[in-house]
C-alpha cells in the first residue's frame, strides 16, 4: 500500500522532470524568504532556511534566485509580504487533508481552495479539526542505489534517527524527531549519503483505505491543491495501492 510518502515522492521526482518547475523555483523563492524574516539570512543559525535551501538545491533552483529570496528577506530589495497559514479539511473517503500555504492574501487563498475541494466532493474545515491526527517528524529520502540499508542504518540511528523504512521500492526513508531533523541530515550528508529529498512533514497517526476506484479522484485532487501557487505542503492521512498510484501516473 501507498501512503502520503509515496505519494509525495513521486510528486517530487515529477516536479524536478516537468516544464513546470518555474512554478516550484517561485513557492521555494517565497519560502526562503518567508525563512529569512523569521530567523535571518545565515543558514548556518537559521536551520528553517537551510532546509529550504537544501530543497531548493536539490530542485536545481539557480543560486542567483536563492540569493535574490534571501535578500528580499532581509529588506533588501522590495517584495510582497506573505502569510503562513495552514488549512484543514477532508477529501472525499474522509481522507483528512492538512495545506500549508504561503498567501499575499489569505481571503482570495481559502476562497479557491473551498471552491478545489468543493468540485472534488471534499471540503475545508475548522481550525483543530484535523491537525490533531498529525505529528510533525524529519523525513529524508535516501536512493536505494546509492546505500545499502545496514549502512544508512548505522549513520542514521547514530545520529539520532527513530527508523528507517523500506516500503518503497526505489527509496529508503528515515524518520526523525523534528529537533533531531537537521543533525541526522547533517550526518547523512557528511558520510556522502545522498539525499533525494528531506523536509518536515506531518505524519498521520492512522490511515484512511481508499478503495482503487477512487483513488484516481483522490489523487487528481492532491495533483491540484500541489498546483496551486499558494499552496507549499499538501499532507493527507491516506493509503493507496500501489497499483492504482502507478496507474494514476502514467496516465
């Protein structure tokens, strides 16, 4: 079965391959400088912004756009102001939906996302409503190609990991607490170990079964709330099969 990682990893690898990544380098530009304003221009002492750098490196984003963020954090040159805010809701199924957006206007954002969700028979809801059935944990892909699993095994747990799981077949994923994210990373990288992708992210504590039939629609309407240029993160507490999200994307 497939779940939210799954999902989320193949988005990642499409988004790296596809015509759209323009539309990925501007939601990373904002998020750098959203970092910036929070916690400075030295990703050194700002780990918030070293993990959107890392992200934005590993999307082949032009280093002059990463500088041009970060200096529109600073004040530097002028930019727009950006929002943090986070939307709940339910797809159809039941399927609990976290969005986490960056909006230079939160009204025009959660009227569009009412309207998404509405044309898929899903819906937004009250703040608290959902959240609660997430925790926030380190995720880190690793290649299966590029490691063997006792190896990450070892430099992962040393360095503070809870697990490393090997459901997907292309990739391992290591799991930290979030205080522990940016040293297991850290310690990833110093032992060459390649990183596909590494982020907090919201983990489920349970999972929704969506039968085959309706996945499809499930997954159309996570490709589009991914889409939406507002939205950053999109987390849902689903399971999949495997044969119905290999079917989705070779569409």
């Amino acid at each position: 079965m497939a779940g939210h990682s799954k999902w989320a990893n193949r988005v990642h690898r499409k988004t790296r391959q596809d015509v759209k990544r323009s539309k990925q380098f501007s939601k990373l530009s904002r998020a750098i400088t959203v970092a910036t304003r929070a916690g400075g221009g030295d990703p050194d002492w700002n780990p918030r912004l070293r993990t959107v750098i890392d992200k934005a490196k590993s999307s082949e984003m032009p280093a002059d756009n990463i500088e041009y963020a970060i200096k529109r954090g600073l004040g530097e040159v002028d930019g727009i102001d950006f929002e943090e805010v986070t939307y709940e809701g339910y797809a159809p199924g039941g399927v609990a939906l976290l969005i986490a957006c960056l909006s230079d206007n939160s009204q025009r954002t959660v009227a569009e996302l009412r309207n998404v969700l509405k044309k898929a028979d899903g819906t937004l809801s009250g703040a608290g409503s959902v959240m609660w059935m997430f925790e926030q944990k380190g995720v880190i892909t690793v290649p299966r190609a590029e490691v063997d699993e006792d190896s990450l095994f070892l430099v992962a747990a040393e360095a503070g990991a809870e697990d490393v799981l090997s459901e997907d077949e292309e990739l391992f994923e290591v799991r930290t607490a979030m205080a522990d994210f940016h040293v297991v990373s850290q310690a990833l990288r110093e032992a060459e170990i390649a990183i596909e992708r590494d982020e907090l992210a919201m983990i489920p504590a349970s999972t929704v079964a969506v039968p085959d039939g309706e996945a499809g629609k499930l997954l159309g309407l996570l490709d589009t709330l991914e889409e939406h240029d507002d939205v950053q993160q999109v987390f849902g507490n689903f399971e999949i099969s495997d044969e119905a999200l290999e079917a989705h994307y070779q569409e």
